[in-house]
C-alpha cells in the first residue's frame, strides 16, 4: 500500500494542515514555541502517520498507523479547543475546523476496519 497520495483521507489531511498553517498564522507571536506549534504538529502528524503507514510492509503496521493518526487528530481538536477558550479563533471558525477533523476521523475509522477485515 504505497499509494498514500491517492487515498482521500491522505488528501484531506493535508488540506486541514495546510488550513492549520494559515490559522495558527494570525496567532500571537509570543505563542509561536507554545499552542502554535503544538497545532502545527499534530495537524501535520495526521497525514504524516497515514503516508508512513501506507509506505509499511503490512496492513497491521499501517492500521498501527492509522490509530496514530486518529490520536493526532482528537489531539488537534484539544487544542483547537483550548485556542478558542482563550481567544485565538472564534467559535465560528472552531466548529468549521471540527467539522474537518470529524470527516478525517470517520474516514481513518473505516480504513481501520477494512484492513481488519483483509488479510496480509
């Protein structure tokens, strides 16, 4: 499975890092080693974890990272979360964001179970 660039969970992981990036960039300066970056890293850890388990030897190690992933993403929303208790996005722009995050979330779930499913 080394094809990560044609899965649709793959695509759309990279465009809500891409999103992530130009949010996080009206971000107050003095948060750019705090929340910024630990945004930053979990929205890229997402389609990052999907493309190293897709570029594995077997559909164990990929559903490994796949689980990976899904625990990037719920991570994303914590702090996606925390960012807006504190002021940094509106409650507008939250919910739009964890729309993403849930279709990512749902997507990645049933890639899990059919690789259950199959065998090596």
């Amino acid at each position: 499975m080394n094809n990560y660039k044609s899965l649709k969970l793959w695509q759309k992981s990279v465009d809500l890092a891409v999103e992530i990036y130009k949010v996080t960039s009206s971000f107050p300066k003095e948060e750019m080693y705090g929340l910024t970056s630990q945004i930053k890293r979990s929205a890229v850890s997402i389609p990052s974890n999907i493309a190293e388990g897709a570029g594995r030897n077997t559909k164990k190690d990929f559903n490994n990272f796949l689980g990976i992933s899904i625990g990037s993403s719920s991570e994303l929303d914590t702090q996606l979360i925390i960012a807006s208790r504190i002021g940094f996005i509106n409650e507008s722009l939250l919910q739009t964001l964890q729309k993403q995050i849930e279709e990512i979330q749902k997507m990645n779930w049933a890639l899990k179970r059919s690789l259950k499913l199959t065998n090596d």
